[in-house]
C-alpha cells in the first residue's frame, strides 16, 4: 500500500490558511561529491543574497517573516527557545554566517528556504513507518534529534510530523529525527514547503516550483508537486 502525508484536522483547526506544499522525487543519488561543493556552495551563497529584504528591519524580531512563525509558535505547546526553521536560517544569514554545503537535497531545500523565506525540509520515504502525518502530538512520541545521543519526546499539544514509530520533525520543521533525515544513501524523499498566510504561500508555491526544478536539473529525478490545504489534506506517494 503506498505511503500518504496526511494532514490531521487538529492542524487546521490551529492554522486553517496554511498551505503543505510538497515534491515527491524519486530516482535520487544524494552522495556527496566534493568536487561539485564548489556548485551547490554557489546555490547557497546566492540564495543567502536574497534574503536581504526579509532581514532589514531592526530588531530582528520585528521583521514580517520572523514576527509571523513566532506569533504561529505561541498557538501550541513548544519547547523554550524552540524558533522556525527559517528563523534559525535568517538568523544565521544576519549574523554574517555562511552556509556551506552539506549534502545535495539539504542544500537544495536549504537554498529554496533561505531565497523564499519559507520553512523547509525533507525526508526519505523509506524511513518513515507507514502514512507521513503534520498533526498535534498526543504527547510523548519518540524523537531522537540531529547529533542526540537520547530521546527527547514530543510535548502534548506540541505541532509535528509523525509516523507510526514517532515524531519526524517537531515544532513544524525546527527540529528534524535522526531516523528519517535525508542522507548520502536516500534515493527517494518527500520535500516540504510551510506557509501559514496568503503572503507566504505566494512565495511558497514560487518556491515549490523551483525545487522541483533544481530536483530535476540536478539528479535527473522524477518529482511531482503536490499543494496541500484545508481543502485537500492528503497525498499519496506516486510511484
């Protein structure tokens, strides 16, 4: 039976405007060659010189993108200190940092991020235990994050992804579970963009477009788009 990301009533009753925009790829070959960093380091820096009209408000926070995910963090339970993906992105790019390249699909969704100023991510499909979920945890499913040598479980009320082992990602995208990441080995994935208001998801379904795009260009993959909202909350992987 093929995979589905769902998404859960909960979810919307908390975000009713949002938009799940989503690449299914499959044919992937996600190893790092170190001779092409010098090509997906250019994707990034170029995408890092976009983001300037999203960061030129001071303090930080005031600015639109960052005022509007944290406004959307006090509507569940979070972890203290707990900020959207983009945040952390924009943040960095504020503070002079440079991205560099980590793996292909990473970066390519973390350059479509940062150019868009929308939350993104990915997983490989084989990793996720039956339907892909965005819903409200219960409370206490498993998540082991990026570099953790322990469980860290999810909070009641908390907004994750979810399958039937765990959370896959918590907070939205804020924190990603080491059992599902994109790696060197994934050859299938599904890639998600967030938005939770109309001026986001213009920008979000621009940037939809493009990573299909760079999907394709970069690994000759087969991708196929899929816009999730309130009126259409579920999709099957295709293939």
């Amino acid at each position: 039976m093929a995979k589905k990301v769902i998404i859960d009533p909960e979810f919307w009753d908390l975000f009713p405007e949002a938009n799940i925009d989503i690449v299914f790829a499959k044919g992937i070959d996600n190893h790092v060659d170190e001779s092409k960093d010098p090509h997906f380091q250019q994707i990034l820096s170029a995408a890092e010189a976009e983001t300037e009209p999203y960061i030129e408000v001071e303090p930080f926070r005031n600015n639109p993108v960052i005022a509007e995910w944290r406004d959307a963090f006090t509507k569940f339970k979070t972890k203290k200190g707990a900020r959207s993906s983009i945040e952390a992105l924009l943040k960095r790019v504020s503070q002079g940092h440079q991205f560099t390249p980590i793996n292909p699909l990473v970066d390519i969704y973390n350059s479509i991020s940062l150019k868009f100023a929308v939350p993104a991510g990915g997983e490989t499909i084989a990793k996720i235990d039956g339907d892909l979920h965005l819903g409200v945890a219960k409370g206490g499913e498993g998540f082991r994050p990026l570099g953790a040598e322990e469980d860290a479980p999810a909070l009641e009320g908390e907004v994750i992804y979810y399958d039937n082992t765990g959370a896959v990602c918590r907070c939205f995208n804020w924190r990603e579970a080491q059992r599902t990441m994109l790696t060197e080995e994934t050859t299938e994935a599904v890639l998600v963009v967030e938005s939770i208001n109309e001026n986001q998801a213009a920008r979000a379904k621009e940037g939809i477009a493009e990573l299909k795009q760079l999907i394709d260009s970069e690994f000759g993959a087969t991708t196929e788009i899929v816009h999730l909202s309130k009126d259409n909350q579920q999709a099957e992987w295709p293939y």
